[in-house]
C-alpha cells in the first residue's frame, strides 16, 4: 500500500498544469508519512495490537493467587537430570533463560550455547540459560543426554515421555522448575530451541518501558488474540469441546519465546500445578494464557517478539530483535556472529533496518509465504 500510494503520487506529480501545486504537497505528506510508519512500525505495531486485546480479567481458582500451601512443592527427586539445586543460588542471574528442547536436538542447543546462550551478562547484569527435556525414547539417546549433562551441567530432564503431545506437561514442569529453584530471578525467559533470543535487546527493552527492579505482574511476549480452539480431530492442536467449551483462548503470548517476571512466574506457575489437566492437553502456549488468566495476569504484547513465523535477516534489525523463530543451528551461527561482532548500528540505521524487516515479513505473510511478522 506505501509503495502504491509513492506510485500514485509521482506518477500525478509529474503530470503538467499542476498550477495551484497541490499535488506536490500531498506527495509529500504521503511521502513523509510512509517514510514515518516504516520508521516506527514498531509502535503502531503495538499501538494496533493493544486496541485489539481483551483488557477482562477474571480471575478463577478462588479469585487470584493460590495459596502456596495448596500445591505440592518441586523436589529434585522429580528430576531425571537437573544442575545442582543451588545453580541459581551461586550463579544469582537477573535472568534466566530456560531453553525447550527435544532430546534429539544436540545439534540446536550446542549453536544456543555457541551463540547468545553463552551470554553470561548483559546490560550489567547476570543472565543464565538452562535447556529443559523430557524422557527420550530411544536408550541410546536417554545415554547421550546423561553424558551432556555431566559435561554440560545445563539440562534439566523432567518425568514425561518427550512428545509434542506432552509440550504441556513440559512447560508446567519447567514453571515448576524455575519457581522452586530458581525464585530470586528476576525475570525468567521460556524460548523454543529454534529461535534466535537476545537477552541484551530484552534487557534494553525492560530498562526503557518500565522500571527493571519493579516486581509488578509481566507476561511478556508476542500476543495471540483471539485464537479459536483447533477443533479438528486429525490435527495435532486438536482440543475438543468437552475440553475446553469456550469458542476462543484468552489472549495468550506465543509460546515460541515469552517472558515472566519474579512475581508473574509464581502465579503463574501455581495455577499451572494447580489446574486439572484435559484429555488431550491444551497447547503449550495457550495452557499458560490460561493459567495466566485464572491467576488475574494480562499478557503485554512487544513487536520484538516475531511469534511464530520469522522475520528476514537484517543486520541491525536482528540487533534490535529480542526473539525470532525459524532458526537453524547454522543460521543461529552466522546471524549472531554477523549482528553482533560489530559496532551497534545507528538508532536511524536500527530504526530503518527494523522497518523494512517487519515490512518484508509483512508481505510474506500476505503473499502465503513461510515468513511473515
């Protein structure tokens, strides 16, 4: 649409008898315009979401927060494999980022630990990433994954098969994780195996929009709104009526990579241990928006989370990009190595950089291609 409307207005513009010179002025309003909203697409990106998010809140569960009392606490012994109980009390991380991972993936967290997941600080401040897995079902592999641990000291291994099916039950064992072990954090990060985080640009973000030290309510992500329960019994989202009756999911964050802070990781996760599991589960993703209702919690949608589709590679735009999906163990490689070995990138060449990223990924959405915003 901007380049149609720049089209519209040279093609006018150059046309002769424009004598009272209005046309000009107008293509340059457009012009400005369009040049505005690709500067700050990010903004109207959130502005646009935020209208569009349901604000009700109704609390479930008794009204708010369970009592603590009311869920049986987390013990080691609900681990296969985990670091020392004391990892967080030693390593004291600001942020700690847990990592979802199949067992077969080595190739996919040994890039994370090469790349942004070997971050140790950042802004000044103390950052950790563990891996969660489940079960494999293959011994071999189950004997690779006690290796890795021993040399690695960064999975955790809960007590479930590892299937898509059960990403539910990896998620509440992670919430559950990360309460009991890791409780001083200040902000805990869950991000898929195959997204290229940056606690860095997280940081930053937290540090411009609101006080870091602020313990209020944050679930923080890429917002899905709307979203209708997948009805449809051949597909693997496929959540039936007598599950869940509702005709949509509460406003949820993409559970590609969201954030919690201290405070919303203990509601959170409360309500998770807390709520009666359905047959078949819920998506991972839309089981924690509704945890997060039932504990009184809004999600807070930032553009800098692409969600599930990616977003093409930019130099300065990846700099400015706190998560995004879709990517391989090799591109994770060279993308890190490429946007962040060199100097920061101008705010004008961030902003432009940023823009044109989420323009592209807008028109491949629009054109049904993989990538989109």
């Amino acid at each position: 649409m901007v380049g149609r409307g720049l089209w519209v207005c040279k093609t006018r513009c150059g046309k002769r008898g424009n004598k009272h010179g209005v046309m000009p002025v107008l293509c340059a309003a457009v012009a400005t315009a369009a040049l505005l909203a690709l500067l700050f697409v990010d903004f109207i990106e959130s502005w646009v979401t935020s209208t569009r998010m349901n604000a009700a809140v109704e609390p479930q569960l008794g009204g708010g927060v369970l009592p603590a009392q009311s869920v049986p606490p987390t013990r080691p012994e609900e681990f296969l494999l985990m670091p020392s109980p004391l990892v967080c009390q030693r390593a004291k991380p600001y942020l700690i980022t847990m990592v979802i991972s199949a067992p077969a993936n080595q190739k996919a967290r040994q890039s994370i630990r090469d790349t942004w997941g070997g971050v140790v600080e950042a802004k000044g401040l103390r950052v950790m990433t563990l891996f969660m897995v489940g079960v494999a079902s293959d011994p071999g592999l189950s004997k690779l994954l006690i290796e890795e641990a021993r040399e690695r000291g960064d999975l955790i291994q809960g007590r479930f098969r590892d299937t898509y099916s059960n990403l539910t039950l990896k998620t509440r064992s992670m919430l559950g994780w990360a309460r009991r072990f890791c409780p001083q954090a200040h902000f805990m990060a869950k991000v898929d195996d195959d997204v290229l985080f940056n606690p860095g640009a997280l940081l930053h973000f937290l540090n411009k929009s609101r006080n870091p030290y602020e313990q209020g309510d944050l679930y923080l992500g890429r917002v899905h709104l709307n979203v209708a329960p997948d009805r449809d019994p051949d597909s693997k989202h496929y959540h039936p009526p007598r599950a869940y009756p509702a005709s949509v999911y509460p406003d949820y964050c993409s559970g590609t990579a969201y954030v919690l802070s201290r405070s919303a990781l203990l509601k959170i996760s409360l309500a998770a241990s807390a709520l009666p599991l359905s047959t078949p589960l819920p998506p991972e993703d839309a089981f924690v928006g509704l945890c997060a209702r039932a504990a009184g919690v809004l999600p807070s949608h930032c553009p800098y989370f692409s969600g599930g589709p990616g977003v093409p590679y930019g130099r300065c735009c990846y700099q400015a990009m706190v998560a995004v999906h879709h990517i391989s163990p090799r591109e994770m490689l060279h993308y890190w190595a490429e946007s962040h070995s060199s100097q920061p990138c101008s705010w004008l060449s961030l902003r432009a950089s940023l823009g044109v990223c989420k323009v592209r990924a807008m028109l491949d959405s629009a054109l049904g291609l993989e990538q989109g915003l």
